[in-house]
C-alpha cells in the first residue's frame, strides 16, 4: 500500500467486499478504525470506523446510512465512506495509468520495455527470502528509495553487476507489521545476465539470503527442451517440464505479455484462452525461455 497488486479471493459472499477493501489499499488508503484493523488511518474523521454520510448502492437502490461501516475496516456489512472514496480518486487521478490502446498491445510493443532481470522476494519477521531470477523483456523498475535491505548481483569472477538499497512494500493487510515486498526488474542485457553467478539479499539484524545458479548437468538449457504443454478440460492448458536444473517456471501469454502462473515442481494448470505461450525456466539466477504453441484450441 498503495501498490500494483492486490491478492483476494471469490468465496462469496465475502469477497466482493475483500476485492474492493485491498483494491482500495492499492489507491494509497489506510484502514478505517473498525473492527481492529491494524494501522488505522490517524486523519479518519468519523467515529467508530462509520462512513458518516449517506451513500446509495446503485446494484439494488439501497440508500446506506451514515452509520454503516467504511470497507477499509474490518466491520461487517460495509460501504465506503466520502473520505476514502474522494481520497481514493485523488490518488488514480495523480498516478494514472497507461491509455487503453497502450495497455492492450502488451508490453512487446511497448518501446520502454528492455531486456531486465526479475528479482522478487519477501522479508518475513527476521528471515529474509529470495525467489528465483527470470530474464524478461519488460518496463525496468528499479527501487525509487533506499532503505534497510540491499539486493546484488555477482558474477563469477566476484564483481558486482548490481547493488540497491530498497525499502520494500508493506502488504497492509499482513499480521506481521515488519513484513515487506519486493519486486524489481533491472535492465540487463544477455551478455551480463550471462556473467551472474549468485543474487544476494541483506538487511540489518537478517542472515543473508543468496540464491546461487543450479550446478545440475545442463540445467535449464536442458530443462527447456522438455517442455510440453497440452489443452485440458474447461479453458485449462496444463505445462509440464523437467523440474532437474530448474527452481521455477514462469508462464505468460506471448501476445500479451500476462504473466499467467509462477510454478514449481515441473508441472503446472492454467486457465488460459491463450493458445501461444512463453514459457521462461530459471535455475535460480539464469533462465532460458521457449514459444509454446498449444495443439487442437
């Protein structure tokens, strides 16, 4: 918060309720003082975590009392209240996205997207996580603000190919106030993804956390010629791969760019109507990518 990405659920009839409260914490909204919320907003100007004006839902012509509970709390029964709502439009009005021609021609077209690496992972309490890097062309991202944590790159002859100091994102609806997010993709051509060895994750009071390129015989340059991808039953295409020499799988839709499924274990279902998939295989620190075209769709 506020962020690109939000994870709910569809169990009704709970979840429309969940996916308007974390779309909003994407919008820059903290939670309303209700029901225990963790990390209230300290400007929220309505007793009780109440919306404090009458509100109308348009789907059944309910007029909502001022009474009713701000969804940005964990009351039941809620609306949004004038506050969160005008706030909340603020927000997309000051950071808008790309228009819709741009965003439906997929980041191949977009003449921003360059050859990065994707380094990801997450800070639980003192433990510090690092999941597995993938070569993507996309829109480089790198940390806008230095902070507790450092991410590098070292190449087998020991010198550093990137270094940055980052706060992470804070998932705000996480029990763990010190947990923290992290996502960047760093420019990077194929040549100097080439010379990385290992990718390094430090932060005060953590052991470090290194994620080292698989030693397995031919790793996933092997591992990428066994891909096999098929269409299963209800919009579904299951891919299977040799899990020997690779951590994980990332799966996207080629025309688009969607990245469809991060997957472990050689095997995996997604529910596409996709019938041309990029499939990438990382060894950890390296990766290797093959087109898929799905047979009888």
């Amino acid at each position: 918060m506020p962020g690109r990405a939000v994870v709910g659920w569809d169990y009704l009839p709970s979840g429309r309720n969940v996916a308007a409260h974390e779309l909003t914490h994407n919008f820059g909204r903290l939670h309303a003082p209700c029901g225990g919320a963790g990390g209230p907003d300290p400007n929220y100007p309505y007793a009780g975590g109440t919306i404090g004006a009458y509100g109308l839902d348009m789907t059944t012509t309910t007029i909502r009392l001022p009474s009713s509970f701000d969804l940005m709390g964990y009351c039941s029964s809620p609306w949004i209240s004038d506050y969160n709502y005008v706030a909340a439009m603020q927000w997309r009005a000051d950071n808008p996205t790309p228009d819709l021609a741009s965003a439906t021609a997929g980041v191949t077209a977009d003449a921003s997207a360059k050859r990065s690496l994707l380094v990801w992972g997450r800070v639980e309490g003192n433990r510090l996580v690092l999941e597995p890097a993938f070569s993507v062309v996309t829109r480089p991202s790198i940390p806008r603000e230095s902070g507790p944590y450092r991410i590098e790159g070292v190449a087998r002859n020991g010198r550093t190919l990137f270094s940055y100091s980052f706060v992470g994102e804070r998932p705000a609806d996480a029990e763990d106030a010190t947990a923290r997010h992290f996502a960047f993709a760093i420019p990077m051509d194929d040549a100097t993804q080439s010379e990385l060895s290992s990718i390094r994750l430090t932060g005060a009071g953590s052991a470090t956390a290194v994620m080292q390129a698989s030693l397995a015989p031919g790793g996933v340059s092997a591992a990428i010629n066994t891909i096999d991808a098929t269409a299963a039953a209800s919009g579904t295409v299951r891919v299977q791969w040799s899990a020997t020499g690779a951590r994980m799988a990332l799966i996207r839709d080629r025309r688009t760019g969607q990245i469809l499924s991060f997957a472990r274990g050689g095997s995996a279902q997604i529910r596409t109507q996709s019938n041309d998939l990029e499939v990438i295989l990382s060894d950890g620190v390296r990766s290797s990518a093959r087109d898929i075209r799905i047979p009888n769709r």
